[in-house]
C-alpha cells in the first residue's frame, strides 16, 4: 500500500510540544542533537518551526524533527509512512540511524488501514520489525524475536507466516493495534501521545522536506 495523507485536526498552541501519533509514522532516535538526525535523514530545505507548525506540516508532506526530549529527538511525518515493501523501507533506516546513534526505532499507525508497525535496531543491526494489517488481519513483517515488552503487553503474534489470520486472539491476549503501539513507544522510549504531560519547554525544532531522489 501506499503512503496514506491524513491531515491532523488543529492542536495546541503555540510552541510548547504538541502530541501526535495517529496516522502517521515517527522514529525515536537516541540523541540530543536535532541538527545532526536531520543531516542524517537527508532533509532539504530544513528551517525553524514551532511545534504546532511542524506537527501540522508533519501531517501533510514534511517531516518534523522534534526539540531533544530527555535523551530522545523524534523525528515525525507522513513522509515516513512505509510503502508496500515495511520491511525494505524500515530496516535499512533503521541500521543506518543506529549506527550513528546506537539505538533507533520506528512507528507506525493508521487508524483507517488499521496499520500497526514498531522496529527497533541497535549499533547498526535490525533487533525487531513488527508490521500488522488489520483488513484482512495478515502480519506484514515479523523479524527479530519478540521482545519482553511486547509479550507483557499481551499482544497476540503467530508463527510469522503471511497468511491472514482467521481466528480470534485467544483470551487475554489482543490483536496489534494503535494502543499498543504507543504503549511499546513509552516502553523503548517515548509516547508521542503525551508529550505535553511530559515536556514543557517551549523549544524550536527543524522542518524538512524528503529527498525524493534518494528515496526511489
């Protein structure tokens, strides 16, 4: 499937963290230094923006590289909404970003397409890649054994085949879906759906557009 645009509904003011997560796509990188992820991530144009314009752009065609967050920058966009190959999108972005930052993550949502995707990598090698399609309920990409957080969440996984899946998660355990993708989030690192409980230092981040020609 292809990129999905969602436009975001109007947020909080001003330039304290505005919270995303539905229907777009982000990664949690292990740093400090914004400048240096978008460098990484070969954004063009970059320039200054509050966090409300850069969210908001985030959800139309830019990607918004956040303020640091404790010791994570999240960079945000549906530009990072996986094609129909997750695995070959994600992976390689994922090594490359933690290889420059040791650790690295990506996540997924979409509501309407009920795609659910989390990726984790470590010093250059992929650790974990999830990816769910909730219609017709087919597991898109599992890579990696599963780690301790997602069995505590009670996430139903099978044996990683492609097929759909034709029965009903067994009790206690759930399908993949977008509560458990921000909880795995909170878990690795940050919920973006609470940023504004979090953190409230009103601090610019940077905006960019996406490379196409490196991209294809």
């Amino acid at each position: 499937m292809g990129i999905i645009h969602a436009l975001r509904d109007e947020g909080a003011p001003g330039d304290k963290p505005v919270t995303f997560g539905s229907n777009v796509a982000w990664l949690a990188v292990e740093t400090t230094d914004t400048q240096r992820v978008a460098t990484t991530l070969g954004l063009r144009r970059l320039r200054e923006a509050t966090w409300k314009e850069g969210v908001d752009a985030a959800y139309r065609s830019s990607v918004f590289v956040t303020p640091p967050l404790g010791d994570w920058t999240l960079a945000v966009g549906t530009p990072l909404l996986p094609p129909e190959g997750i695995e070959a999108f994600v992976k390689p972005l994922l090594e490359q970003l933690s290889r420059e930052f040791r650790d690295a993550q990506y996540f997924c949502t979409h509501r309407e397409a009920e795609l659910h995707v989390w990726a984790r990598a470590k010093k250059g090698k992929l650790l974990r890649g999830y990816g769910w399609l909730g219609e017709p309920r087919r597991i898109l990409w599992n890579e990696g054994p599963q780690t301790k957080d997602e069995r505590n969440l009670g996430i139903r996984f099978t044996d990683g085949r492609t097929e759909p899946v034709e029965t009903e998660p067994a009790e206690g355990l759930t399908n993949p879906d977008e509560g458990c993708v921000m909880q795995l989030a909170l878990l690795w690192s940050i919920d973006p759906t609470s940023l504004d409980e979090h953190f409230q230092e009103p601090v610019m981040g940077l905006l960019g557009a996406v490379d196409r020609s490196k991209a294809e």
